[in-house]
C-alpha cells in the first residue's frame, strides 16, 4: 500500500500524528495511507504560504499566468498517474474519472492563467470637489483596485477533490494570494498529488500546501488562525455554519458553497423528455453526490403519471455496478457511513408515507448481478413519488441517487414548494415558454436556474441563497471572490 506525505513549503513530509486508510468506495480495498497532520504541520503549511505570499503578489500577471498554464499541460501529460487514483479513491465510475475530473483540472488552471491578465483596477470619472475642513478643494480622481487577499484556507469536498481544488486554487493564485489546502478526508491523494506537478512547473515555494487528517482538526486549525486571511470551503451546511462562527472571530473572509435540494419545476407545456433526462442526471452523475443535483422534481398535476412512469423507465435502464466498465453508470457512493445515511434517508421516506417506485434498496453482488463487485457501498437509483413538501426527504440534503416527486396544481404551489427549503442553490424550470420562465426564475429563492437544461456556463457567477452559501466564483467572479477591493483618491 502507497504511503502519501503532507506538501509543504515545496517538500513532501510525513504527517507527525502518522496515517491512515483512504479506502475504494467500489471495493473497500485500501487504495493507500494518507497522512495525519498535527497541528504543527498545519501551523507550518500557514508559515510557508505567509512568507511566500508577498513576493508572489509581487510576481507580474504573465509569469503568473506561465505557471498556471505549465501545470494545466502537466496534469494532463500525466493523466495516466492521476486518472487511477482519483478513479479508486472517489469510487467514480472511469467515464467521469477520466473525462470530468482531470480535464476539467486543466481547464481551470487554463482560464485563471487568461484570469491573471485581467484588469485589476476600475476608474471613476474626475469630479469637481468643494474644500473642506478635511483637505482643499479640486479635481478629484478616483479608481477601485483589487489586491490579493493574502493566504486562503481552501477546505474542499469528497465528490470531486481535485476539481473543486483546482476552482479554488487556480483563481487564488491568479490574483497573488497563496494557498493551504485541505482536502476532505475520504479522498485526499490527488490533491496530495498535485504537489508533484508544482514542483515540476517550477512552482515558487509556500504558494501551495496540502494538509491532510481523517477528521476536522486541520481545516478547524486553518479557519481559527489570524494568519489565514480567507477561507473557501465547498461542503455541507452544518459546517458551513460552524466555519463562519469559527471565522469571526478573526473576521476572516468568506466563499462557501454549501449544501443544496435542488428543486426541477415541471410545467404542463413542458417537453418531457428533456425534463426527465434532466431529473435522471441526480442518478447517472457521480450517484447522486452532487449538491446541484435536481433532487426534487415539482410536478404539474396534469403531467405528473407521464413523469413519475418516465422517471421509473429511465433509472431501470441504468446499469449499476462496477465502476471501471465503461458501460457502467451508476457507481458506489463514497462510504459504508454514506450508504447508510442515504438507506436512512429512503427508509424513512417511506415510514413517512412515500411510495417507492423503483429502488430504495442495497445494491449487492449476487448471482443476478455478476456486475456489481464483491463489496462496495452500492444504493440502487431510487425514486420515490407521493411525496409532500414536508416530509424530512423533501427537506434535506442526502447527496445520493434519490429523486422525489411532488406535484402541484399551479405557478403559485410550484414558487412556494420550491422556495420552501432552508437551501438555494440550484433550481431548473421546465416550460415551452422561455418568457414564462424567465418571470418564475425571477420569484425563486436561488442562486442559480437552469432554464430547460441541466448545462451549466463557466463564465456564470455560482454560488446560493439562504443556507446554500456565501459569496460567488466562477469565470471572473472567482477572481473577485479571492480579492479585496482598495479605494484611491487623489487630486489633480
């Protein structure tokens, strides 16, 4: 079994409080030891990216802008190294291992490298100020600039790590700040991994550091630090809530995205099909582990038995088991702790007065399903129908592949189920009039609408209302999210 070691300061070191097992969601074998950090280690990751920060804000935007653009080359000239392991260590199936994971690393690291180009400062028109007891009268001039934050805490999800690093990293670093990254600790090797592409991009020392453990004690340690000037974290609500306390303390800066109940909106002139295989995608991506996933589809009474018999057919197709055929859809989720959380979830559901149409049961290696492995935390894709706005199901997150279905007998009903939730972050509205839709998205408590798609645009600022975050990212918004605003006035 390959031990992994802390990335610090550009050296690779053993976490001081030893290792432990990061195990194969698809298998349960042991994929390789990941290593324990102390506090001292973390303390010492903070160190190193303190003392390098000033010098790397410093740095002009095009040698910012070489290294992002070496290490997206790097990633993908070694995809053969990180394809396997991100594979083994998130249980993905290998289609979106190697197509959603590692490329999109790249991409990222691609559109910060352009990011480290753009314009940092916005001048406002000279005004003609009157003297006052402060200063003399004159022409006045005036420009906003934006100056890096300083060293950002990056605490990261189990779904996609390196993905969501890299959305927080290449931005970070683009606009001069360094970074101290922990991952989550289900899936933490890639993100160790990556050291090594820095290290051979010819990365300056302390930009980038990556603290592993098994629990919460490193990203504790990060947010309660007066030396880390930001945190970004991408994880569920309860942490969430315990982070911005946490961080007030030393007023830190905030970027989180967190939990979602992503509620799909079905209207009686929508096309079906495209609703359906919209809703299917919280089964056929990643199992369910995706906080934008549409979760709930809210159907129009009318069209409501065409959609439920629609969705039963789609997850009936849907070929569970071994995540490296390449025929395989539906992969494990991330741990036996998970599986049980999500059989919680659907057992209860039905306990409450949902009706089960297909799934809601433990997937299992057997003579009927040779596909499936001999372990693994499998749950079938399961959809349940009947469901009212108030069951605990329709309320909260449970980040697997589970779909509920509830109808509703207007626009009205449909606004008020959706937005009845404590999360908004993803809603999708399905209709044959884009004008229509535009009005209800307008009423919908979320940060984000897909509008008879579940596409999404890298350019779009992302991020939630209510309990589904803090601030945004994406495209140019993710520069502005890791920067401060500064005001400059003078006179001509």
């Amino acid at each position: 079994m390959t031990a992994h070691r802390l990335f610090i300061n550009n050296e690779y070191r053993d976490g001081a409080a030893g290792t432990y097992d990061v195990v194969n969601p698809g298998t349960e074998a042991l994929v390789g030891a990941a290593p324990e950090a102390s506090p001292s280690d973390v303390a010492d990751a903070i160190a190193a990216a303190r003392s390098a920060q000033a010098e790397w804000a410093g740095a002009s935007p095009s040698a910012r802008a070489a290294l992002l653009d070496r290490i997206a080359d790097l990633v993908l000239e070694r995809a053969a190294d990180f394809v396997p392991l991100l594979q083994a260590e998130t249980g993905a199936t290998i289609r979106v291992a190697s197509t959603m994971q590692l490329p999109v690393v790249a991409d990222r690291f691609r559109r910060y490298a352009r990011g480290a180009f753009e314009s940092t400062v916005e001048p406002f028109p000279a005004l003609p100020v009157a003297a006052t007891a402060l200063a003399a009268g004159g022409l006045t001039n005036a420009a906003a600039a934006r100056r890096p934050v300083g060293v950002v805490g990056c605490i990261t999800s189990y779904n996609f790590p390196i993905v969501n690093l890299a959305g927080k990293l290449a931005p970070a670093l683009a606009m001069g700040n360094t970074v101290v990254a922990k991952p989550a600790p289900q899936d933490p090797l890639a993100c160790l991994k990556l050291g090594e592409i820095f290290l051979e991009a010819g990365a300056p020392a302390g930009i980038f550091n990556v603290v592993t453990d098994s629990g919460a004690a490193a990203g504790a340690t990060l947010v309660a630090s007066p030396d880390v000037d930001m945190i970004s974290f991408t994880g569920s609500t309860t942490v969430g809530r315990r982070i911005a306390t946490d961080g007030g303390a030393t007023m830190k800066r905030l970027l989180m995205e967190l939990g979602g109940k992503g509620a799909a909106i079905v209207l009686e002139d929508a096309d079906l099909g495209k609703a359906i295989q919209a809703i299917g995608s919280t089964w056929a991506f990643h199992s369910g582990q995706i906080c934008t996933a549409p979760t709930r589809a809210l159907v129009h009474r009318s069209r409501y038995d065409d959609v439920v018999a629609g969705l039963a057919r789609y997850a009936s197709r849907l070929s569970v088991g071994n995540p490296l055929l390449p025929t395989t859809v539906v992969g494990p989720v991330i741990s036996s702790a998970h599986r049980d959380r999500v059989e919680g979830y659907i057992s209860g559901a039905i306990s409450e007065g949902a009706r089960l149409v297909f799934g809601g049961t433990r997937k299992e290696h057997t003579a009927d399903s040779p596909e499936l492995p001999g372990a693994g935390f499998f749950v079938a894709p399961t959809l349940l129908a009947d469901v009212t706005p108030a069951m605990t199901i329709a309320r909260e997150e449970v980040f697997g592949p589970v779909v509920v279905v509830i109808p509703f007998e207007d626009d009205e009903e449909a606004i008020a189920i959706a937005n009845s939730t404590e999360f908004g972050l993803y809603d999708y509205l399905f209709t044959g009039d884009t004008a229509r839709a535009y009005a209800l998205a307008a009423r919908l408590r979320t940060g984000n609408v897909g509008i008879n798609t579940a596409q999404r645009h890298p350019e779009t600022p992302f991020g939630g209302f209510k309990q589904s975050g803090v601030g945004r990212d994406g495209g140019s918004f993710g520069l502005h999210a890791y920067s401060e605003q500064q005001a400059l006035v003078w006179q001509s």
